[in-house]
C-alpha cells in the first residue's frame, strides 16, 4: 500500500510531493498523459508566468465562494513560493502588473518541480489511466483501478486539473471523480478565453491583428472589475489580456462595454469639439491617428469601425467644421462607451484555465480534504477557485498544494507512530 497516491502529474500534482518530508512516506504520482506537466511547459510562451506579486490578494479569485482560497494563500502565498524557487537557484523577472516569468523558462520550472519531487522519494508513473477508484475503510484507504492494475493508498490527491487545453490531454476526469463520489460539482465553463464577436465592422476580419489599449467592463454588472489592459481583434472576435480577464466573468447572453478611447482623452471631449469647431480648425483622423501622440489609435481601426460597415459617420479625414454636431457626439459616444454583444468563447480549445469544479463547500479550506470522503484531497484547477490572468492560477496551484501536503505530513506521521 502507498501512504500517498496522486492523480495528475501537473503543476499541483509535482509541487504537492515535493512539500512532503524527504524520504518520510511512499508516494505515487499517475498521469495520463506521456509528458511530465504540458500546462508548465506551454505557459508564458515557454517562459512560465510561475506567480504574480499580487497573487495573495483575494479578490483576484472567483468562483461561488472565492473567500475560501484565503487560508491557502495566506498560508503560502508569492513570498513563501518565491522563496523557495529562489533557495534552488532559478530566478524571475517581471515583466507587467506582477507577472513573474522564469529567467531560466518553462522546461526549468519542470525540472525543478520533478526534481523536488523526486528528492521527497515520489515514484511516477506517466502514460496511466485511472478508471475507477472506490473509498474502501479507514484502514486501507482508496482503491485505484488502473492501467497499472490495482493500487491501494492511505491518502488520495486529485490534481488532475480540468477540461482546457484538450489538445495537450487536459479533460474533466476529476471534476467527474468527484460528482461519482457524491460530491457537489459546479460545472466547469472556459475561462481566461477569447471572446466571438461577430458586428458588421469587423465579420471580415479585417482587423485581426490589431492590438490597442482600452477599458472593457460587462454592461450593467456591477460585481465585475473593469479591466484596464490591451485588447486585440482576431479572425472571429476580440481577445487579449483585457477579454482573457473579462471572460472569467462573462456569461451567455451579457454585453460589454469598451472604451476605445485612451484614458487621456477627456470624458467631454465630444463637447469640447462641437464648440471649438467653428473658431479651430482640424480633422478627427489627425487628432486621435497621430498629430497628438497621447489620443493615437490605430488607422485600421478607426477606418473600420467609422466606416460604411461601423458608426456611418463621416469621413474622419473631413475638417471638423464639416461635420453635424450630432455626429460628433456620436463619434464621442463610441469611442468612450460602446457596447458589443460575444455570442459565445472560442470554447476549451483556446481557454486558458477551467471556472468551476468542486464545490469549496465540500472541502475544508485549511486543508483541501474532502469532508465526505477522509483522507481524500482536491487540489489546483479541478477545484472551483479560479485566479485572474498573470500567473495567479499557478499560486493557487502551489498554495492549495501546500496546504493539502502540510495536513497529510501531520496525518501520516500519526500513522507512522
């Protein structure tokens, strides 16, 4: 019998057995796939956005119950992993907002993550589907039906992450482990995922590519943060770190809100131009493509959504004197609040985490054991806690790891003595 078997061999998975004492207990790392942790390897674009400075801050998590991620970030939070990953000889940069990339790059992060592991006496075992698993006694644990045959623990940790990325394996294995089990599961959905927006001004595509700045928010919601971050068009809609953000909190059927506009451009802009345009002369394309560097945006942009397929306002090169006073307020209401209806996410395929999972309610939040079933643990992504762009999903990953190997340690040298 193992003291200690873990389903997936991810992120969670590795950093939970390697926050074990060396050598202390037997433990069992299964994965489904060939490859050792593909989430690590693909992330940052190779580099490993591994945490964010502001990864401890609570409100940056959403889920039913977010407040139920405080003791686990509380109890090792950026510092605490920081520390760590540093003691070992890698070292980060930042590189926007408190994102933290690996100098050194994803394929370290791994080695470092496998090394700890195997340095705390974890055995592995890739390629290993687990097609069954029962809760037998107190005495002898979990039984797992396997690849591998049957396997027997004491204690038994699910990291097996959710359903995004399923080119790479990811699948919802464990959130479905959980409903067998009599545990309450809030369906995963895509998160931190392009939007499909489909308007006249941009079902040609012709804007894919563009990036720009911007403000995005959901329309009449209240409960969700307006993101201040980049946004770039592609070939079915918008996507970039300000729709990756707002995508976590978007759901069927909302609109949301952009304001194209850089924040340098006054709120009453509009106004100002309709009463300027009679004594200053000048043109709405120079002022917001170029001749004031702070109101620049892109030509491509402003040519598609004030064209004949957009706004239908007039020619944005025509002296401003030439334009009605309507139209003017028209061009100020669309570029400070314009309001596009996504008709759905780019879907698993393109999301880059899973919202939803186990429901916090049936886990105990200072250790990730499940109430119902002792002596089994949820950690990382299957659990329904998921963190904002920029490296807050890897410090969850690490701190509901930890914690989960912090409450088994004290469980297992009990049974040692």
């Amino acid at each position: 019998m193992h003291d200690v078997i873990v389903v997936g061999a991810g992120a969670a998975g590795l950093f939970f057995a390697g926050s074990l004492p060396p050598g202390r207990f037997r433990v069992l790392l299964l994965d489904h796939s060939a490859k050792l942790a593909e989430k690590v390897r693909i992330s940052g674009g190779g580099r490993c956005n591994i945490t964010n400075l502001e990864a401890g801050r609570l409100e940056r998590y959403l889920g039913r119950e977010p407040r139920f991620a405080r003791q686990a970030l509380a109890g090792f939070g950026p510092e605490a992993f920081l520390s760590a990953f540093r003691r070992d000889g890698l070292s980060v940069h930042e590189k926007h907002r408190g994102q933290l990339f690996c100098d050194q790059g994803s394929n370290a992060v791994i080695r470092w993550l496998d090394a700890r592991a195997q340095a705390a006496g974890a055995k592995r075992l890739m390629s290993t589907r687990v097609h069954a698993v029962r809760h037998a006694t107190a005495e002898t644990g979990f039984i797992l039906e396997s690849d591998a045959g049957s396997l027997s623990c004491r204690m038994l940790v699910i990291a097996s992450g959710g359903p995004s990325i399923p080119a790479i394996g990811a699948s919802d294995w464990g959130q479905v482990l959980a409903r067998s089990m009599g545990l309450a599961v809030v369906p995963p959905r895509p998160a931190l995922v392009p939007l499909i927006v489909q308007t006249p001004w941009t079902s040609e595509a012709s804007l894919a590519g563009v990036s720009m700045p911007v403000r995005v928010s959901l329309s009449g919601q209240s409960h969700a943060p307006a993101f201040d971050e980049d946004l770039l068009f592609t070939h079915r809609g918008l996507s970039g770190p300000a729709i990756l953000q707002l995508s976590s909190y978007w759901s069927e059927d909302q609109a949301i809100d952009v304001r194209w506009a850089p924040a340098s451009l006054a709120a009453d802009f509009a106004e100002d131009w309709v009463k300027r345009k009679a004594l200053v002369a000048f043109n709405p394309e120079r002022m917001l493509n170029g001749s004031d560097p702070a109101l620049a945006m892109p030509k491509r942009f402003l040519q598609q959504r004030f064209g004949p397929s957009g706004a239908r306002l007039p020619d944005l090169s025509a002296p401003i004197q030439q334009w009605p006073d309507r139209a003017i307020r028209r061009l100020g209401e669309v570029l400070l609040r314009d309001r596009l209806q996504p008709s759905g996410t780019e879907g698993w395929k393109k999301a880059e985490v899973a919202a939803g999972g186990v429901e916090v309610r049936e886990l105990d939040p200072r250790s990730m054991q499940s109430f119902k079933h002792p002596g089994m643990f949820f950690i990382g992504e299957v659990v329904d806690v998921t963190g904002w762009l920029g490296g807050y999903n890897f410090q969850w990953a690490w701190s509901s790891a930890w914690s989960a190997a912090r409450a088994i340690s004290v469980i297992l040298e009990g049974y040692l003595k």
